[in-house]
C-alpha cells in the first residue's frame, strides 16, 4: 500500500520556522530552518531519533506551538496572529489531531467521545449525533457506539480517537506515533484506515512515526535531526 498524492496546492507552507526554547539562560533549538510545503491531499511522514524536533514541527504545524522565527500557512492563509481566540477557531475547523495514547474520556461512551469537538460549533444536537455516527461508519466502529473506551481494545480505541479527529471534516490531520502503542496487526489496520481517508477524503495527513516499515507506506519521508532538516 502506497499512498498516492496530486502535488497540487500547497496545504502546509512552512519558510524557515524557528522553534527556541529558553530556560535558566539556557538556549535550547527545537527547530532550525525548516522549509516545508506539504500539498494538499499528500499524506507524509516525518521521521527522526528522539530528541529531533518531529512533536514540536508537528505542535508548530497544528498551532499548539507559536515558531520563534519563520512563516506558517495553512490552507493558503498565512498566520499572522498567535491569539488563543484564533487559533482555537483554526484547529478546530481546519485541523484534526490523533494522538499515541487516545486521550479518550473513560467516562463518556463513543459516541459522545467523537461528539466533543462538535460541541464548540453552533450545530443541533441531532445534527452532532449524526455526523459522530456517519464518523465512527467511516473507521467501522457503528456496532461499538454505546461501549466506553474500557471495553475496546487498543485498536479500537485508535480508531474511536480517528473518528473524534475526522468528525468536523477537517482539511488537515496530523497524527502523533498513530500506531506507536499498536501490535503490527493493529497498526496496519490503523494505516490502513488512515489511507483511505486519504484517498477518499482527499485529507492532507502529516504522520510523525518511529516506524520504517508504516512510514514507507506514506508518499514521502520527511526526516530530521537535531532539529534540522535532513531528508
């Protein structure tokens, strides 16, 4: 399985993005120089040791991470503001986040876990309800909606935090190590769901990933080190 890409318009600019940190007047560099344009419908993945910079490029490219020096775009809109407000608006709208470790709310069933990012729109509940089930059909989960996170396997549970991030149709994902707490199985099943989003949504996806063997079934490998572009 390869993922295949048009290579039209840029979904994600980046222009010599900084990323410095400063603690007890020490400098630390997260990022130097990156330069990255991403198109729209390319699913990519970025790789690197520990310590590389790969979570902070993606908290840059999600808007969780303001850069110290460079430019953002994101959907041809540069940006230009850094306000909790914004921001919040963009990622909400625009961005959809998967994470490693769920981050599922064991209290809540399915259902009402893909419901929690509708809930900062201005839409009917009736109409949260659907688009959640129209989400959990598309990862094939509609047999598990009244289950809680406690009654799912690993997979199932990636699958559920998918659904959470396609809910409000988002432009971009970004998934961190999707497949990081997976067996192999689980992982290629995960892949596997990503993928078709890709084809069939035509999502731009942005994967950061230890894992050679699921990166090569992305169209390209974006690799860093020490906080630079290498690859």
């Amino acid at each position: 399985m390869t993922v295949q890409h048009d290579g039209n318009t840029p979904m994600i600019e980046l222009k010599d993005v900084e990323k410095v940190y400063q603690a007890d007047k020490i400098e630390t560099v997260a990022l130097s120089k990156i330069n990255l344009s991403v198109a729209e419908g390319e699913f990519i993945s970025i790789m690197g040791p520990s310590g590389s910079g790969k979570s902070t490029l993606l908290n840059v490219i999600g808007l969780l991470d303001a850069p110290s020096g460079g430019a953002v775009a994101l959907d041809r809109q540069a940006i230009t503001s850094y306000r909790d407000k914004y921001l919040a608006k963009v990622r909400n709208e625009v961005i959809g986040f998967i994470f490693q470790t769920f981050h599922l709310v064991p209290d809540l069933s399915v259902l009402d876990n893909v419901e929690v990012p509708l809930l900062y729109r201005k839409m009917s509940g009736s109409e949260r309800r659907r688009r959640a089930l129209a989400a959990l059909e598309q990862v094939g989960l509609n047999a598990r909606v009244h289950h809680f996170p406690s009654q799912l396997s690993g997979g199932q549970q990636q699958r559920v935090a998918i659904a959470r991030a396609i809910v409000g149709n988002p432009r971009i994902l970004l998934a961190d190590e999707p497949t990081g707490n997976l067996d192999s199985q689980m992982g290629d099943e995960i892949m596997d769901v990503l993928a078709e989003l890709n084809r069939a949504e035509k999502t731009t996806i942005v994967m950061v990933t230890h894992d050679q063997r699921q990166a090569e079934k992305t169209a390209r490998i974006v690799r860093l080190f020490d906080g630079r572009q290498v690859a």
